[in-house]
C-alpha cells in the first residue's frame, strides 16, 4: 500500500519537503479491526490544522504518521464484528490506498448504494458543518442577513443556500468574479464580493442596509474583522474555520472589531461537526430533501491519484477550486 | 445648577479640554417629566465608550451634551405622575447636580429607606452587570475554572464571589499585590495575577491547570488574548468591557488567539445589563441574601463633588481604585 506520512511541520503551504509518499506492507488487523481501500479522500482545510503542533479538538498528526483524513471506500478484510468484507464506509483513512477502520465514533457504514461523490461534497462531513454551523450555531430567521465567506467553497456554498432556504437575505464573501457569478446567478445568493478586487468593509454596507445578523465564518483574518465592523445588534459569528491564517507561521492577528461583540451584544463561536454526530441521520435526510427538491446545488474537483493529496489540499487556500476537491485515489468500482 | 457638558471627543483619557463645568438654569419640566437631585453618580468604563463616536447600544454623547451617567438622586419637582417630590430614584441623570427623568426604562423608583451607597457599590447596575453577565452567559458550573479580569474593580471582584458561590474555582487578574491580597485574602478567590509584574500566560498555566471554562473579561487587550490561550474545551469568555483598549486612539489589536474559539468550540459573547431589566428583582433580592449571610463583601472609593468626576472615572483606566468608585456630588439628607 501506498501512504503520505508527514516528515516535519509545515510553514505555509504543504510541499513535499514537509511529507513523503511511502510504500508499506499493509497493516496486520488486531481483533476488533477492519482494512479500508480507499476510493475518496475529502479535501478539507481542517486537515492543514492537524499538521500543526499544539491541541486541537483531535491530537496532532505526529512526524511519521499518515496524514489524517476523511474518505470512503469498501472493506476489503475484517477482524471486527461490525464490518463484512464488502461494505461501504465512511472514515478517516488518512492519505493511503488503505486504512484500518474501527467500530467507533470515525467510521460509518453507507448504505450500499450510496451515490459516493455527492457522499463527499454534500452529504457527509461538508454537508453536516454548513448544516449544524447555520441553523444550530448561527440560528437565523427569515428576514435576516446571512454573510458567509469562501462561498465558493463546499462549505460556504452550501451554506448561503441552506440560509436562503431559511427565509434570509444571503450575501457571499469569495476571491473571484467567477465564484462570484456562480453564487448569484446559480445559487440564489443575493450577492457577492470579490475581496480580491473589491473593499470588503465599503460593499458590505452597500449590501447589507440592515447589516449582518449571522456571519458564517471560513477564512478568518481581515475579512472576519470587516464583518464584525458591519454586525447587527445581536448578531452571531459561527466560527467554521480560518484558511486566512491556518497558513501563518506567525502569531495571527486577531479581530480588533470583536469590541463590537460588547456594545452588539453579539455572540461569536466555534463548534465541531462530530459533536453532531447523532443527529447526522437528520441532517442528510432534510439534506436530501432538498436536493430532491432543486433547491441545493453543488460542485466538485476532482482531482486524480494520491500522489495528487498536497495540491489538492492546498487549493483550499490558495482559492483555485470552486466547490469541493476531492482526490480519487482509485476508480470506483 | 451646574453640569459637565462634552466639548470635543477625547483621545485617550479624559481632560478638561475634553469636558467643561458649565452652570446653566434649571430645565423647565414638560409633561411626563420630573426633576431629580443629584446625590451619587456611578463611575463606570461603559461612560468612556459613550463619549465616543459611533454608534454603541446607547447613541454616542453628542458635543455640547452632559456626560451621560446613572446616579441615585431624589424628586425635588415633577410633572410626572410616576413621581412624587421626595421619591428616591436611580436613573441617568449624567454628569450634573441635577436631572431630568421620565417614567421609562432608565429610571427606577426606589424604597425610600434604601442604603444609597450598597445600591451604587452591589445592588444596582455594577451587581446586575456581575450576577447576569456571569450566570447567565458564562453559565458556570460546579468544579469549573472561572478568571476575571479587573479582580479588584468594583464588577470583577463581585464576578468572583458569585462564582466561588457557584462552586467554581476561581483566579482574579489585577493590577496590583494590593488588589490580590484583597481578592484573595478577603474575598476568598483561590489566586490572583499581578498583570504588571507577572506573566498572565505563564500564571495562567500554573493556576489553572484544568484550563479555563469561563472568563469575564473586563479588560480586552492582551490579557484576553493570554486567557484565551488558556481555554479549555466548550469554555465560554463573557465580554463586560474592554478597559484596556477603551482610550485608544487607533484600531485596537484583536485577540489572535480567538482561533481556539474553533478548535476548542468555545463562545464569546457581549452583553448589555439593560436587557436584563425585568429580572433585576430576582438579582438584587439573590445579592442581598448573598450579602445577609456574610458571602459578599465590597469596598468603595468615594470621590467628593461634581468638578472630580473626570478624574474619578480615569481612575478605572489608570487602575487607581479598588472595588467601586462613586462621585458623591452632595450629602446625603
């Protein structure tokens, strides 16, 4: 099998200074173990996090271990009563062509017909964040105004049409006239700026008269500072991630405008998909729901081979996808 | 009567360039109106972002208008029939000898043999801004690690009684070895930072090894960037005021480290004791029993006439006072 172990802690960008590309034996399955071939890997800014030293909601990927990642694939031998050769899952094989899985909290079993890559894009882990971050942490009402940044991203793109679907006026953040289009004039959002061209703080008062009242945040950094300047009474800052700053070596500079939390009253927070986890059967079914009904678009990049995993990564923050990147480790069946 | 009217905005603390003594006739009373005199004005930060431009959950001070302040007076004339001449109220009457009030939610009538000076120094705004702020946003729970800043300030140093109460462990941040002998010696609180002679993050690691679930922050600046290092997993930092960065001319500095609010899943957030009105029964009769039994203790600095009004409030900047600093403008009947 083949596998991206990480040989030393990244400054900025993954390059293949910081990780290798190995071939090992595969593993030995203990009782209680099964053996993952890996179809998919998701592509998610969190995973640049977990390279980094320091405590997080899960421990550090350590030097010489396998990049942590999710991905899906078929069982393919099995030393754990939960799991046939055969099955489909859902789990965090790691940047490898195979992964050990377990009956834990990291591992589901799919339903065999699962469509796999809508799995990936909307109905897995990016689908559940924009999900449970909009309506459980950011809680709008119609007739508010709902920001969300990197819109053009998987997360942020599902978000402002989940808020559309709640009733709200939706405004993107995103860093191309392109994502920019294909949110307005595809998605439904009520606009969009592009912060690479334009000022963020100036056409966020031209588009929210009534400011913000829910800010889903993906990027950190200015942006998340200019949206604080423009927040509502009230207002709520649902804390998704900051691909702004996870890059920084540095010690990030922090919001100045979270002051505006005081004389607001405003509420700014961060959660964890997994904490969901036992409400996941909720969320895709209403997900699926609306995808039956037309109202839930999405995009993918597909991105081909293992070997392919730090680009593929790194496009999350250098902002060349639009939707979600996927890297298909090997054809589906 | 005289009255201390704005001038210009003041940069950094406030001067006299800033405000003016003007005396001027008394306000002739329109219908709905009555006229209070002045015995006690309550100095706190929250007048200082008053006075700047920009729009906080009260209008900014206009220039030429008195300071806005909330003080505790009696009825000496009235054309409101919520008001007796001799009713003792509490209410915004502002930097002067005398005010006008009116039957709304800035004023309350008050018992007439109520302790004046207990309602400045606890059971008024600065108990409320304690008991809601900490209770019902910090929601602190028994075993929990609690860290307020501005220990030894009239808000902080009730913050940590009501949350040793709650059964809380609980470390005070202060600015001098006087106010944590105090807060530790007198109050009960099981630690106590010295800010400007002691490392917070380094203090913070040593007294909480457990990290910290809740933080009322008073202060802002590099303190809640060294306390937010230091959350723990779900912690929850109160936002009260932002001493620290109150008086800056420019763009404060944010706080970098609010990126654990993502990995950490915690939550900041603002608040404004006025929301609270309809349950200050319940705070002021819950900190008097506090009181009766011997759990609350308070100090005041009882700063003498009108014109020092100025200085005393500097003295919450500069960190001159221990516990609440109240002007006294005339003796008490």
């Amino acid at each position: 099998m083949q596998a991206i172990v990480l040989r030393r802690r990244p400054e900025g960008l993954l390059s293949w200074d910081d990780v290798e590309l190995v071939t090992q034996p595969l593993p030995t399955l203990a009782e209680g173990e099964a053996l993952m071939q890996v179809i998919y890997l998701s592509m998610d800014a969190t995973v640049r996090t977990w390279l980094n030293r320091g405590e997080g909601y899960l421990p550090a990927v350590e030097i010489g271990e396998v990049v942590r990642c999710s991905g899906i694939g078929h069982i393919v031998a099995t030393n754990c009563d939960a799991y046939a050769v055969g099955d489909l899952v859902y789990s965090l094989p790691g940047w490898a062509t195979y992964g050990v899985v377990r009956d834990d909290l990291f591992t589901t079993k799919l339903d065999p017909d699962t469509p796999l890559r809508p799995m990936m894009s909307v109905f897995g882990g990016t689908g559940a964040a924009a999900y449970f971050g909009l309506l459980d942490v950011g809680k709008p009402q119609p007739g508010e105004t709902v920001v969300v940044s990197a819109a053009g991203g998987a997360t942020g793109s599902l978000v402002g049409q989940i808020a559309k679907i709640a009733g709200c006026r939706v405004v993107g953040i995103a860093g191309s006239d392109d994502k920019c289009a294909w949110v307005t004039e595809e998605l439904g959002f009520d606009g969009c700026i592009n912060h690479r061209t334009e000022d963020v703080a100036e056409r966020l008062r031209a588009l929210c008269p009534d400011r913000v009242d829910v800010y889903f945040d993906n990027v950190g950094g200015p942006i998340l500072d200019d949206v604080l300047g423009a927040l509502n009474q009230r207002g709520r800052v649902v804390l998704c991630g900051a691909i702004a700053v996870y890059n920084d070596t540095g010690r990030p500079a922090g919001p100045g405008n979270y002051l505006n939390l005081i004389s607001r009253r405003g509420r700014m927070e961060g959660f964890i998909t997994l904490d969901y986890w036992d409400r996941f059967d909720e969320c895709f079914t209403q997900l699926k729901t609306w995808a039956a009904e037309g109202k839930l678009r999405w995009r993918e990049e597909l991105v081909d081979g293992l070997d392919r995993c730090p680009d593929a990564l790194n496009m999350l923050f250098t902002g060349a996808n639009t939707g979600k990147v996927v890297v298909q480790v090997v054809p589906e069946p």
